[in-house]
C-alpha cells in the first residue's frame, strides 16, 4: 500500500 | 503548495467563518443542521490529531487550529448557547447511517493500519458526506437563507478546487492519494444539485427555495 509519511493537506 | 489548493483552503475558511458569524450576528441557528456541525467538528478532531506528533508547517497549524476553533465553538453555539434557536424537529438525519459505515469503511480500506492513520481515513471519508444532514434539513424545510446557501456554495467549492489540486500535484509531483480523491469526488458530487439551484437562483437574487 502507498505508505504516506504525513499528510501535508488540510 | 499551488493556487487551486491556496483558494480551495481560502474557501473552506470562509464558509467556516461565513457559518460562524452567521449564527453570532443573528444569534439565531435556524435552518442550520447542528448534526451536520457536530461532523464536521469530528471530521477535524480526527484528521488534525497530527497537530500533537507532527509539524509541517506555520500555515498548516495555524489552519487546523482555525478549523478545530471555529467549529467546536459553532457547535457550542448551537447546542448550548443559542440552543432555543436551534429546529431540532427538521435536523432528523439519522447520522449512525453514515458514522458506522464510513467508520467500517475506514478499517477496510486505508493506506496504513495505524490508528493515526485509520482516524485520517475514517476522518477524509465522513468529511464526504457530512453535508448531508444539512441538505436534507433544507429538503424538509423547503428553504435556505441566503447566507447559508453562500456557507454551502464556500463549502462545496474548496473540495472541488481541492480536485483540480490533486490534478495539478500528480502532473507535477507525481503525487496523488487515491482515497481522498476518490472521497473528493463524492463530495464533490453531493453538492451538484446544490450547486445548479445556488447558481440559477440566488445568483439572480432570489430566494432559495425547494421543489426548485
């Protein structure tokens, strides 16, 4: 699965 | 950082604010559904948990205290202070009907099971569908005040520059987070009928009322 590091979006 | 996702967050801001004065100047919530307020306010609490474990950026803080401010003191408003105001007997939307499922949801299809990272998901998909008790309050009483079909047009308008956002990111950074755009869409999508009624009515000055 894409691992996303942080969400930068609000 | 790109202008259609600068305007889309300028958007979402100004609906909060546009609801939030709304309901101070009047010192009146009628015909605003306080379920769908008490979703949004769980739709930050649970995306902005990274407020405590991350920082990412002045704007990015400074935007989710905004957010998470604004709605826990609209729901305040509704619910304790001007809660005379508030017509209970048309926001009736059963609101298990969306948190079960989306919180199911949320468990099966995520990027990484982390809690962190299932309360963002839980928090993206409730956020799409959290308008719906307020549609549906004004499908019952038939009308909307101006200002309030202003808080929508605001409101539905940041998801949908958010859209044209994660077209830009993947053209240029190759970026792009399938369950929120997918999520996008479908909020997106709930608002089209909204959005033809806002346009061809309260654009030409009158009122907002239903059957159209």
């Amino acid at each position: 699965s894409q691992e996303l590091l942080h969400h930068d979006e609000l | 950082m790109n202008i259609f996702r600068l305007t889309g967050d300028l958007s979402h801001l100004a609906a909060i604010i546009i609801l939030l004065l709304k309901i101070w100047k009047s010192r009146s919530c009628a015909g605003i559904s306080g379920k769908s307020q008490v979703l949004f306010a769980l739709v930050f609490t649970t995306r902005y948990l990274d407020l405590l474990t991350s920082f990412i950026s002045l704007y990015n803080t400074t935007m989710k205290v905004i957010y998470i401010g604004c709605s826990y003191a609209t729901v305040y408003l509704i619910y304790m202070k001007l809660k005379a105001t508030y017509d209970g007997n048309h926001d009736t939307f059963r609101v298990e009907f969306l948190i079960v499922p989306v919180g199911g949801l949320a468990f099966l299809v995520n990027h990484d099971f982390s809690p962190l990272e299932i309360l963002w998901t839980f928090s993206i998909y409730l956020e799409s569908v959290a308008i719906l008790p307020q549609l549906f309050m004004i499908s019952k009483t038939g009308e909307a005040e101006t200002i309030t079909t202003h808080y929508l047009f605001f409101l539905g308008l940041y998801r949908a520059l958010y859209l044209i956002n994660w077209i830009w990111r993947f053209y240029f950074e190759g970026f792009f987070d399938m369950i929120a755009i997918v999520a996008g869409v479908v909020q997106t999508i709930l608002y089209c009928d909204f959005f033809y009624l806002y346009v061809t009515k309260v654009l030409k000055g009158k009122k907002l009322s239903l059957p159209a």
